[in-house]
C-alpha cells in the first residue's frame, strides 16, 4: 500500500473512531433513554483462576475459538473456528496432531449421576467434526467423531473408533476399537474397513497441513493482506491458453500458491 493510500485508511479511522466517540456522549446525555451496546472483547485464550491454557507453540487455535481454563493442546493440533474448550471444573487434554473442527464443543464433568468426576481427553491424530459436543469423555488416539455427533460423561471411544455423524452416545458407552457406532442412542452399526482406518489417519495429517495454511494467513499484516490483492488482481485475468500460444511462461508469485496436499484437484508434476 502507498503513502496516500496508508493516509487514506488513517483518516478513516479516525474518523470512525470520532463518531463512535460521538455516539457515546449522545448515549450519555440521553439519560435513562439511552441504548448502550456493550463491546464484547475476545480472547482466545483466558485463563480461570490459576488455571492456564497451554498451547503448543505449533499448534493452531484459530482467533474466534475459545480456550478457557485447564485446556493443554499438543503439537501439529488445530482447534477451528467458533470452538469452545471450557476446562473450569476439570481439565481438557488434547494430544498432537488432532482436529477440532468449527463450532464443536468440549467441556468436563465436576458431578454427574454416578458421581464420578471427568476430564475431557482427546488422543493424538484425532479428527472431531464440525459441531460436535465432548462432555467429560475420552476419544483414544486415531479415532474419528463425526459432525453433530454428541458425546455424554464416561464414554470412551477406543484407537480406531468411528461415532458416525449425528450419534448421540449415551453415558458410559465403550466404542471398541475398529467399530463404527451411529443412531440415536448410539448402537453398534459394522466393523470399519481398512480403507476407512487408513482415511482417519490420513484426515488428520490433511487438517494438520491446512492449519497450517490458516495460521499463515491469520498472521498476515494489513500490508501483506493488501499487497496479496494486488497480486491477485494482476494474475485473475491471465489467459493460459493465449500465454501457450504466444509461448509466455509467466511464474505465479509463491505467496499465491498453496501446498499440494490443500488442493485436492491439484496431483504433484511426476519427476523426470
């Protein structure tokens, strides 16, 4: 961004600042007819009393997901937008490698019908699904839960144990390992099959790559960002097929390419 347009985007906010400024003192002289909107301040991380989020440093927490309270995330783990990890009453643990996809909730138990007092524990190269509740449970390492999928104080999902999409999994409920369990309860449905075991394990390194792509873009700067539009702008209107007749070879920039592995339509070029 040049000078004039940094000047530009100053002056703007500024001004919008000054009418907010404007808006606060009119809101004040109104009395007890006034409406005050309360700004909500996120964090991502916020601690309870002493107890303290630990996050690896190679993990990804995007910024309107929340961890409050006892929450550890291992490394390569990737919690997603709008997620809710709430370790008040007892700890979470989520191991590395894992994916929490957006929208899912995962809280603890301090007191439940059995009287048992239950942390929330997450294994390694775990995928959880979009929108789906962990309440006081353990889901071991390589297992899958799917979207929407509901899981209640004391279950266990065993390694390689599939909840399918939907599934409400009743309390104290054992999913063995290699099972794939759905319904509401949740009942027995088959065995997984080694394409699907291989796909779970498989999923997890997928979502570990693209958090990585995430956490790139999340921690751009306002130039970067803006550059990055211009560069996009330029290359939007390239005609590949006119380049190859004219015999142009034009180099896309490196900040617009993504790794192999995000682009699913994208196969890496065979070495000669």
């Amino acid at each position: 961004m040049g000078t004039l347009g940094r000047a530009i985007y100053t002056v703007g906010f500024w001004i919008r600042e000054t009418g907010q400024a404007i808006d606060r003192l009119g809101s004040r002289l109104q009395g007890n007819y006034y409406f005050q909107e309360q700004l909500s301040r996120h964090r991502t991380l916020m601690n309870i009393f002493d107890k303290v989020p630990n996050v690896h440093k190679d993990a990804f927490v995007a910024p309107s997901a929340s961890l409050i309270g006892d929450v550890q995330v291992g490394q390569g783990s990737s919690i997603w937008y709008g997620c809710v990890l709430r370790g008040d009453v007892n700890s979470i643990h989520v191991g590395s490698g894992t994916n929490i996809q957006d929208n899912s909730l995962v809280h603890v138990a301090k007191s439940n019908l059995s009287g048992k007092v239950l942390p929330t524990i997450i294994g390694d190269s775990v995928t959880i699904g979009h929108s789906a509740v962990l309440h006081g449970c353990t889901v071991e390492d390589e297992a899958f839960v799917g979207m929407g999928a509901v899981l209640l104080d004391g279950v266990v999902v065993e390694k390689n144990g599939m909840v399918a999409a939907g599934a409400l999994v009743r309390q104290n409920t054992r999913i063995p390992r290699g099972e794939v369990w759905g319904g509401n309860p949740a009942k027995f449905l088959r065995k997984l099959t080694d394409e699907e075991m291989a796909f779970i394990s498989q999923s997890a390194t997928n979502y570990t790559n693209l958090a990585q792509v995430h956490a790139a873009e999340n921690a751009k700067s306002f130039d970067e960002i803006e550059f990055e539009k211009l560069l996009r702008k330029k290359f939007a209107r390239r005609d590949e097929e006119y380049d190859s007749m004219l015999g142009v070879v034009r180099e896309i920039p490196p900040e617009l390419i993504l790794p192999d592995n995000i682009l699913p339509d994208k196969s890496p070029k065979p070495s000669h």
